[in-house]
C-alpha cells in the first residue's frame, strides 16, 4: 500500500545516500516513517541518527519505545539501561519497568519499579498499581498464601524482598558475576577456552595472504590507536572468517590474540543456545561485559551461521532476539571499545544473517582456504618432524601428494603414519622410524576432506556473489582448476 509520505521518504533517502551524517534528515526521515507506519525502518533511521550524533538522551527516548513495540527488548533494555546508568530521565525510567516486564524479568522490573517510586514520589504509578494488587491477592492453589505473579505484568509489582532476605537464586546472575569471590566462578570460567596466548602466527603454516591482511587490518589498528585515530579511522570490530572445516580458523583467530597478546575465549554458538535456551541474550551481554572488562580480548564465535541464519527462516522470537542482542553489542562495541575484537567462523558464509555484515559489524570478510604447497609442507614439519625419523622424510613430496588437504586432514595423516611405525615397534620392541612408504600406504584412498565443501561452495562463488563477496573463493577456485 502507498501512503502520501513515500515519495518523501523516497527523496530523503536518496538525500541520505548522499550525506549520511545529516541528522535533521535521519530525524524528519524516522518521522515520517512512524507516520507511514514503518515502524522497523523508523527504528533504523533513529539508529542511524544517533550513529551520526543525534543527541543520544533524546533521540534514545525515541528510539526505545520503538523497540520494545517491535520485541527488539534486548537492544531497549541496554540502550535504556545505558542512558539511566548516566542520567536521570522519568519517561525512560517507565519504559525501563516496561521493558522487564515484556521480558519476563519480574525481579527487575519489580527493582525498577521500587526506585522510579523513590525518584519519582507522587508519580503516577496507576499502569502498575492494578498489577500489584492482583499481585497481592493470595493465590487460591498455594496453601502458604504466598503471592505470585500470574504474569509478567502483575509480577512487576509485586512487592520487593525484606532488605536482609536472601534474593532469590538465580544461577544466570551468578555466572555473570565473574571476578567476585562467588564459587560459581569456577563454573563460569570453566565453560570457556580463553585460549592458549603462546600460539602466534609462527603456528599457522602458511595463509600467508590472511595473515597479512589481519596484520594490517587488525593487528596494527589495535596496537597503534593514537594514530589511527588521528585518522578517524578506528580500531576493534568484526571479522568473518569462512572456508572448508578443519582449515585453520580457530587456529588462527587464536594465534590473532597470541599476536596482540589478547585475551581469547572461544565460545560455539551451540552451547550458549543448549544450556541457556532463554537466557542465551543474557550470555551474550555478559560475555561482551567480560571482553570489556578484560580488554584487549578476542571473543571468537564458532558455527556463526547457527547464530547468524537469516532470521526469517529461523522464525523463532528466541533466535531473533539472540540477534538483535549480537547485532546490538557489536553496534555498541563499535562506538566505545577499541580493545575488543570478534571474530566469527562458518563453513556456510551464505547462511549469515546479511545484517551482521552492514558497515562495524562484520565487514571484514576472509577466505581461509586449504593450505598451499608450502603450507603443507609447513603443516608437516610441524607434526611428522617431530616423529622418530620424521627428519629424515621429504615432506616437499608427501606436501605433492597431498593437493587441497586441510591442516587436520594432514594432521590425521601423520598420526596414521607414525601408527604404522609405533606398531612395528610393539612387534620389534624397538623404537622404529616412520617411513616415506607409511606415508605412501596411508595417502592411498585417502583425499581432502575439503572436497564436498569446495564443489558446494563453486555454486554461490559463481551465482551468489553479490558485492564481491565471496572474490577470494572464486580466485581460489579458479586457480585450482579443479571446478
Ligand atoms: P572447523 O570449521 O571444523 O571448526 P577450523 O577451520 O576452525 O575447522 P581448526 O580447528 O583451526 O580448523 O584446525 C584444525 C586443526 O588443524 C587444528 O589442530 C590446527 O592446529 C590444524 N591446522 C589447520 N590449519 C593449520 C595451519 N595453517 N597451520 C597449522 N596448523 C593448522
């Protein structure tokens, strides 16, 4: 349907194209669009306008109400949270008791409640009043007559805890609290690797090319920022890295942080959504806040597109306000943290949320390919010369042999061949050498487990490409001649 306003709208934007930091226009623009009743696109021109400068308490207070009508509670419970933490703001503060009762938080909204009555003495407090005393009523099917909240309105009210009451146990909150002495720190710390700070880029064989754009792109923004800034270029953001399993990605997000001794926590997308299935937001806030705290920090995400799946396919509110959390943090991250970088990795780039590769979030994108000649060769010193007679091997052949194999499918031949030679010894009850032949027997009928992934891949490279964005893996491609 037209509305009276779209040929407007049309000519702002068009405007905006032009000069994306004129904030009247983003302004007018999100006006409009309300009236047009585009809320979603109305939600982005405010962000858009405070991203230009907007005056943030103002055009927060806009923004906000926004969100939470469209469900986006996540993104309105940091932005409100963020501008009260600074400044006091009475209609903020309503819509903050609001924003945790649409998310179920009774507790919070119940804290939230109590102080707005304190700041706010005499306010009109009738939208929750209601609540409180159905809150109030004693439950029929409890024989204690305790209260309780029927929903997360009534909830709301319900009358805070006695000041020398234990607050009622929440294990999410308790994880969060890293660095106390709480002993739910151990669990915490325990969930995640934060990563082996001796593995630098000395232990990626190979990937030369990668590794000189991440020492220019993102090594050098971060340890030199004084200069960068004086550019008004900045440093930190996000880095996709896509290619077939097993081709180093992790290794070499990892050996990122050992390069710019960062901090590194690795966490797979499916274990935050397992055991948090409800509170995953809430994990994802905490991590960052952790990141922060610990800066430098490299947070890497593993199996993004299990994140990152457009969210219309994914359908459920669950996944999309797991997004929009994501989407928000590293929004976030780009306006006040130069020290945190994140990397994500996906063997199915293609199945990436296209929102999380808009301009600060992940608008680096790297190809990790299966290792070159040299970097097999490279793979191979690492491991087989480290084997009884592994010295004695040419690895230059056996690197021959094996064209397109991952860094773990070489890996995995190695310990194949050194079991031929440890099994010779059990017989002998000598230490016996591994052999160009145990390599040679076990090359037969063995191939690249990059295979599959590389003839699915040739399908978007030609026909998905869409802004250059999978360039390096058509290259690749091309260069193999294998597809
Ligand atoms: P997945 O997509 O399955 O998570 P990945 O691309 O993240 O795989 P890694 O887990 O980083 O791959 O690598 C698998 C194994 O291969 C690791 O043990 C790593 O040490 C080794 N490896 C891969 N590439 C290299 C490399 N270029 N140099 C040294 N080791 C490598």
């Amino acid at each position: 349907m037209t509305h009276t306003n779209d040929p407007v709208i049309e000519a702002l934007r068009a405007s905006l194209a032009a000069d994306p930091t004129n904030i009247p226009v983003w302004l007018h623009l999100a006006d409009l669009l309300l009236a047009a009743d585009r809320p979603t696109e109305a939600i982005d021109a405010l962000r858009n306008a405070l991203q230009a400068g907007a005056p943030e308490v103002e055009t927060s207070a806009r923004l906000i109400p926004l969100l939470r009508a469209t469900d986006q509670v996540a993104e309105a419970l940091i932005r409100a949270e963020q501008i009260l933490a600074a400044t006091q703001h009475q209609e903020l503060h309503a819509e903050l008791i609001r924003i945790h009762q649409q998310r179920g938080d009774l507790e919070g909204a119940t804290q939230e409640l109590q102080s707005y009555r304190e700041r706010y003495p005499g306010a009109d407090t009738a939208e929750w009043d209601e609540a409180q005393t159905a809150a109030e009523k004693p439950d029929p099917d409890t024989s204690s007559g305790e209260t309780v909240a029927a929903t997360p309105r009534e909830a709301a009210d319900k009358p805070p805890a006695a000041e020398d009451e234990e607050p009622p146990h929440d294990p999410q909150l308790n994880l969060i609290e890293v660095g106390g002495s709480d002993e739910d720190d151990d669990d915490w710390a325990s969930q995640f690797d934060w990563g082996d700070l001796h593995v630098t880029f000395a232990d990626v064989a190979g990937l030369e090319d990668v590794k000189r754009q991440i020492r220019l792109r993102i090594i050098a923004p971060m340890e030199n920022q004084d200069v960068y800034r004086a550019f008004n270029r900045k440093a930190g953001g996000g880095i996709l890295l896509y290619g077939p399993p097993g081709c180093g990605k992790t290794h070499l997000a990892r050996a990122t942080a050992g390069e710019c001794g960062a901090n590194f926590v690795a966490i797979g997308i499916h274990d935050i959504v397992d055991k948090y299935w409800g509170e995953s937001e809430k994990m994802i806030h905490a991590l960052f806040d952790e990141a922060r705290r610990k800066a430098p920090t490299i947070l890497f995400f593993d199996e993004f597109d299990a994140l990152g799946s457009p969210r219309g396919n994914a359908g459920s509110q669950f996944w999309k306000t797991m997004v929009d959390q994501l989407l928000q943090e590293m929004d976030g991250m780009q306006s006040n943290n130069d020290d945190v970088l994140i990397f994500a990795a996906t063997n199915v780039p293609w199945n990436v949320d296209s929102a999380f590769r808009r301009p600060g979030r992940f608008d680096r994108t790297f190809f990790v390919p299966p290792p070159d000649l040299k970097g097999r060769e490279g793979i191979l010193d690492m491991h087989a010369t480290k084997l009884p007679g592994g010295d004695a091997l040419s690895l230059r052949k056996i690197a021959k042999a094996t064209s397109l194999f991952t860094g773990a499918d070489l890996k995995s031949l190695c310990e194949r061949a050194s079991e031929d030679a440890l099994e010779r010894s059990l017989e002998s009850g000598v230490v016996q050498n591994v052999t160009q032949t145990d390599f040679d027997n076990e090359l037969v009928g063995m191939d690249s487990s990059a295979l599959e992934w590389l003839a699915s891949a040739k399908n978007y490279a030609r026909y998905g490409n869409e802004g250059g964005q999978y360039d390096e893996l058509k290259k690749f491609l091309k260069r193999v001649k294998r597809w």
